[in-house]
C-alpha cells in the first residue's frame, strides 16, 4: 500500500488547518495531527489552502482527428496545471464526433494513450442519430450535447426541434441529461446573412442576448415535456439565467453552466483583444458580467467550465471576422479566474468540482471527503502569478488570459493521489482512465 500525508493545510470551510491522509489514491482520512502509517511520504502542506481538484464539464480536445487544435496530451496538461485533475470532452470538434458507439471506442482508445488527467466523454445528438443514444448510453457517456445553433462544424449539425425533442425523450430513457448550446438558430443566422460588414461589432450584434433567452425558453419547454435533465452550456447573460431559472421554477430538471471567460472579460476585450477573445455567445457588456458574477454569489449558477476551444494560428488570422474560429482557450485559468474575482472557497469547490461531479455522476469525485478519490489542488493565497507564454501548456499560445496576474497560485495538483503537476511543472507520465457514471435521481443540480 502506498501512502501519503498532506499535512497542515486548510480547507475551505475549517478554522484550522487538517491533514489529508491519502493510500492508493483515495483520501482514507482528514482530521488535525493524523498519525501517520509507517514509510509514508509527508509532504509540508502548511499555508496551502486544499480544494478538489477542478472537473472541467465542458473541453474540446479534439483526440482524435483534430489533435492538431488541442490533443489529449496538451490539453489535459494544461487542465492539470490549472488545478484540474478530470474533464468531459465534448462530442466536437474530434473527428470523428462522438455520435456512435464506434466513435466513442475510438475516442476512448485515443484519450486513453494521450490525457494526463481522468476522463469522461459527452455524446453527440445531431439529425439521424437519435437511435444510437441507447449504445451511448451504454458505452458510458455522461450526456448528450445538441446545439440549437450552427456548431461550426458541417459533420456536427445543428439539431432542429424534433430531433432535438426525441433525443430528450431516448436520454430520459436512459437517465441522461442533455446539454444545449441555446442560441436561436433563426436568429443569429439571419443577422449574420444581413451584416454588410464583417467585422467585431457586426458579429457581436449577430448574436444578441435575445437569441439566447429564447433558446433556453424552448429547450427549457420541450425537455420538460420529454421529462429530460436538461444542462445549459455557456450561459454568457444575466436574462440567460434568469430564463434557466424561470424554466427551473415551471418543473424543468435543469444545471446552469457559465464559463470564467464570461465572469472575467467584456465585448470591450473582444474589440482590444481581437480573435483570441470570439466566442459563441460572444463576451457581452459589463453589466452582464457583473449580474452573472451576482448570480454566482447568489448560488444560481451550478457548474462553472472553461469551454476550452482552440484552434491553429491560421484559423484565427482571417480578416473577416465572422469567418475567424470561434473559441477561448482558457482551460488553465479557470480556478485562476475565480480565485482572482474573490469568489468564496466553499463556492469556488461546489462549482469546479462537487456540483459537476454531481450532476453528472462522476462518482467518488469531487469533495474532499474519506473514501472519494484524492483529487486535490493546493493553492498558495498569499501569492499571485501572471500567465506568461512560456507557461502554457496548450497547444497554441492563444489565449485572452495570457499576461492577466492572478490573485494564488497552485503549487501542486494530485490526480489519484499521484502528484501530476508541481509549481507549474509537469511531473507524471501515466495516463488517465475513463470515468463512467452511476445512476443519478432526477434532481436539480
């Protein structure tokens, strides 16, 4: 039995400081002044503050067949310097895309050789492959992804009304949340066909919060007719939740996601920043910015992602705008985000990593409690960081938060027990395992 001991760290919700005692990869107990098993390695932990490891719900990796945008290999290297020790791929932008059991063997096959971190895998809902849900299912999959806009992406299509309602009505056979990109398709596609210009502003103005508010209305309506989980991606306005919310209150199973880019940037940054800083919904004004931050206090907002979208150089360089890739790549500043925004340590655990591990059924992950598995970050408060080029892991150095200081700075990310990243470092070759999940009732987030 291997054993090792945390000792003196704080926890978010203890007065005073705990040690963590972890033996094949699991947390076997946590209490003032352990007594130690004999050979276990101690590691001064006093001044850390302890937090589960974040669980990114909400990545494209792209393994296999875009690995050139963002693999396996960088991007959970990345979400492991960032604190994170588990993320759910989406079903795009690999190809090909999660939409079939043979597809996610593949996907399977592919992560298993290349992520540092654990790993769990969305499927796809798009036109025709409403039948392969059971054999997802099956497979192992959290969830289901649909996008009710154009996904970017000719072999992942938008999944129109009905096809978008049936595939709600398979996956509550079988127990699984869908989650939706909500962006009224109608809306955003005709704005873009009107723009005589094909710059920041005119793409900005192609995606208006009205397109979003109405997205989830409908999604919200038909998943409670098809009795479906409903997750909402990317909520990127203060309307939007208070849309998630009033289809919660009218009996919708719904999770509220945001990303950190929307907690942290402004369309302001869209036009300074440039292509590094698109993203669909687009960055929005300040005021909703700081009503999602209030939200987040509030406790209304369950999980918090990256959305973590990259792509090559040449994708980003286009003088049009509207044709330049869009996605944030930011899977290494999430936790950096929050804890620099002042959000509460309790808070900031519930939504990186209890709530999606939760929700999505993740199991034995994400509180720090006996028998759960010893994902762990440990954080210096005291200190602060600024996200330098030379301190990316990703693939491509484009990312909105390159040059951004952070309050904290994370000295050590354990994945199983196993220290998987030190003061930025990589430092572990093992790969991760694929993490399926357990039956979950049908309860809100």
């Amino acid at each position: 039995m291997t054993a090792t001991i945390l000792r003196g760290v704080q926890l978010p919700e203890a007065a005073a400081p705990h040690d963590v005692l972890i033996e094949d990869g699991t947390i076997a107990a946590i209490a003032p002044e352990l007594t130690a098993p004999a050979n276990t390695l101690e590691l001064d932990c006093r001044g850390l503050t302890a937090l589960p490891a974040t669980i990114d719900a909400h990545v494209h990796f792209n393994d296999p067949g875009r690995a050139d945008w963002e693999g396996g290999a960088t991007g959970s290297r990345a979400l492991a310097a960032g604190g994170g020790a588990l993320f759910v791929d989406m079903p795009l932008n690999s190809s090909p895309c999660t939409t079939t059991a043979e597809n996610f063997d593949a996907k399977v096959a592919a992560l298993s050789q290349s992520a540092l971190t654990d790993f769990a895998l969305w499927g796809g809902i798009v036109p025709g492959n409403v039948g392969a849900i059971g054999e997802l299912a099956a497979r192992g999959v959290t969830g289901f992804k649909a996008f009710m806009a154009e996904s970017g992406l000719a072999e992942f299509p938008r999944a129109d009304d009905l096809t978008l309602f049936e595939g709600m009505k398979a996956a509550a056979g079988v127990n699984l949340p869908v989650a939706v990109h909500a962006e009224s398709h109608e809306i955003t596609s005709g704005l873009t066909a009107r723009a005589k210009a094909r710059d920041i502003a005119p793409y900005l103005a192609s995606r208006p919060v009205v397109a979003e508010v109405e997205a989830i209305h409908r999604a919200g309506l038909l998943a409670r007719e098809a009795g479906c989980k409903l997750h909402i991606v990317h909520i990127s306005s203060g309307a939007g939740i208070a849309a998630a919310l009033e289809a919660r209150a009218r009996g919708t199973d719904i999770s509220i996601e945001t990303c950190a880019h929307y907690l942290y940037f402004t369309e302001e940054d869209v036009h300074r920043i440039g292509a590094a800083a698109k993203c669909a919904p687009p960055l929005r004004p300040a005021a909703d910015r700081d009503a999602l931050h209030s939200a987040l206090l509030r406790g209304e907002i369950d999980i918090v992602t990256s959305d973590h979208s990259p792509a090559p150089q040449h994708m980003k360089d286009s003088p049009d705008f509207f044709a330049v890739w869009g996605g944030i790549a930011g899977v290494q500043s999430t936790l950096a985000v929050l804890l620099d925004r002042g959000v509460p340590l309790p808070l900031i655990a519930r939504v990186l990593a209890e709530a999606p591990a939760a929700r999505f059924g993740l199991p034995r992950r994400g509180r720090l409690t006996a028998g759960n598995y010893a994902d762990i970050v440990l954080v210096d408060l005291a200190a602060a960081h600024t996200l330098r080029r030379e301190d990316l892991h990703q693939r491509h150095a484009i990312t909105p938060y390159l040059g951004r200081t952070f309050r904290g700075r994370i000295v050590r990310t354990l994945r199983r027990g196993q220290t998987i990243c030190e003061n930025g470092k990589i430092v572990a070759a093992s790969c991760g395992i694929l993490v399926t999940p357990h039956a979950q009732p049908r309860t809100n987030a």
